[in-house]
C-alpha cells in the first residue's frame, strides 16, 4: 500500500478536521501518500482532489467544519456513480479509503468493499450520535455543549419573564440530542422519537409543576418526533406560561470542537491508519468503554442504534 485517500461526507461535525489531521500525520509517518477528494462521494465522482501532506492540516484541529468540505450524493447511491468513483480513485492510484462521515456516508463505504472489493475504514462523524456499536462520534460532544450554553441563556430570560420556551434541536430519527441536553439544563420536559408523547399528560405535569413553585420551564424537542410549533400549540395556555419558541439550527454543527472531540478524532484517524496497515478493512472505528475498537459495517448498519431510556427516567424525576 502506498497511496490512500480520505473525505468527510453527509453532514458536517465538528472535529472532523482533528479526523483528517490524524489521519494525513499517521499516514505519512508511515510513508504512505495522502489525497483528499473535495465534497465527500461527490468529489471523487467530479474527480476535484488535493494531495495533503503535514502542513496542509497544520492548524486545522481547532476548526470546526471540514478543511475538504462536504456534501450529499445522489449520483453515488447508485451502481453507476459507484463505478464511476472507482475508476477515478483507480485513476489515481488510491489503494484504499477513509469515510470520515455519518450512517449514509459508511454505507457508502461498505458498498465499495462489498461491489468492487476496495479497502475503506470508516469513521463515524455525526452530531446525532446514531450509529450502533460505538459509545460515541466525532462532534456530540461539541454539538451538546453548544445546546447547552444556548438553552442555558434562554433559561435565564425565561427565568426573568416567567416564561416556557420550547426548544427545538436536530435529530431526524434519534432523540440523542435533545435528551442529553434536557438532563444537562435541568428541563422541565424532552419530546423525543424513541417515546410517543402525551400532549395532556405533559400538559397536566408542566401545570403541577408551576404550582409548585417553578417560576419558568424549558421544554427541549427533536425534530423527529415534532417540530417546536407543534408543541408550542399544543402547550399554549394550557400550563400557565407565556411560550415562546427557538429552532437552534444548523448553530449545532458548527464552532470550535471542545477537547474531548479533538481527542476523540485524533484517536479514530490514528487508528483507521493503523488498521489499513495491518492489512484489514471493511470496519468502522468504535469507541467502546473507553477502547478504540475494529467493527465491521455488517454489524454496525444492521441495527439502529438504542437511546438509553434510562436517562429520560432520569429527566422527568429531576425535572
């Protein structure tokens, strides 16, 4: 092996430049060469690429976004985009692959391995924290602390007003986010995908708990299980506050990772190098219990990844 490429695909988390750096560094101290396709699949199909060496990822861990940008493609989810990436990666002498990129973009990687047989590891990065068989990925852990200092400010107006503010943050199918935050914050309540919601009942308890003395309340939604609108109406005049209504956004993905995230990435790319250069491939790289271990996609896409339940016992006790 003397040659592997690397991009960062689907939606952008923080800490995939601390991916990259890792992952350029390791590979050229072990005298392979680095090419960097631009804009995930896409850019391998549209041939844009770049070769990285040492001081093209000098200065970029403390960088939120992705130094090789990134972007979603259609034209790859089929067998013909697919051909045409492996021709140029083969045009280019790429001798294998790292995904640094969420639950399509490892799809993607395991497809090459399973269609074509090309070498890739994958390395999950994605806010939402949803894919099995790793603790955690790349940016949660920054996406969470942005939540938290957002919410935290809006509890403090709501504190002054006396007022409910329905929070909405990202999760298309996982209630991660919006769960850990609510423990986080001390909300009063967390609409998540994974538990139906009772709009009377969470109506009666948010009540209850104003008559026993709470002078405002947070309610953090995901936006898989409702929009904030749909709560915000469902709530209004039915719990004693004046409610208002914050879509956090894409301000989730972005900013500066924290230190547990730059450490996190470092330790993935360091090791997607290191297992290419035992000779193995078709795995993703899993935090588990504090180890770095080697999963195969098979096990790692096959089933959708479990919430804890036990933290929203949590909530609604300390609520």
């Amino acid at each position: 092996m003397k040659r592997i490429a690397v991009i960062t695909s689907g939606g952008d988390a923080p800490g995939m430049n601390a991916a990259i750096r890792a992952v350029v560094r390791t590979a050229r101290t072990s005298g392979l060469e680095v090419v960097g396709f631009y804009h995930g699949y896409a850019g391998i199909i549209d041939d844009e690429w770049c070769f990285l060496d040492y001081k093209d990822v000098g200065g970029i861990m403390e960088r939120g976004g992705t130094i090789l940008r990134s972007s979603r493609c259609e034209e790859f989810k089929t067998s013909a985009g697919r051909k045409r990436a492996m021709d140029v990666l083969k045009s280019h002498e790429v001798d294998a692959l790292v995904v640094i990129g969420g639950e399509g973009s490892l799809t993607g990687a395991m497809l090459l391995e399973d269609e074509h047989g090309f070498p890739t590891v994958g390395i999950p990065g994605t806010i939402d924290n949803d894919i099995s068989m790793t603790d955690m990925c790349i940016g949660v852990d920054t996406c969470l602390n942005t939540v938290v200092d957002a919410t935290q400010k809006l509890k403090d107006t709501a504190s002054s007003h006396e007022r409910a503010f329905v929070v909405e943050v990202m999760g298309r199918s996982s209630g991660y986010i919006a769960l850990m935050s609510a423990v986080a914050v001390g909300a009063e309540a967390v609409v998540i995908p994974e538990r139906p919601v009772d709009y009377d009942e969470l109506a009666e308890r948010l009540l209850q708990q104003k008559k026993r003395g709470k002078i405002n309340c947070i309610v953090m939604v995901a936006e898989g299980a409702a929009s904030a609108f749909t709560v915000a109406r469902h709530l209004e005049h039915r719990i004693g506050y004046e409610t208002r209504i914050t879509v956090l956004g894409h301000i989730q993905r972005g900013g500066s990772p924290t230190a547990y995230d730059r450490i996190l990435a470092s330790r993935k790319g360091y090791e997607a190098v290191k297992t290419l250069l035992d000779g193995e491939h078709g795995v993703m790289m899993a935090l588990q219990r504090g180890k770095m271990v080697r999963v195969p996609y098979a096990e790692a896409l096959a089933r959708k990844k479990e919430l804890d339940m036990t933290y929203y016992e949590m909530s609604l006790i300390l609520s």
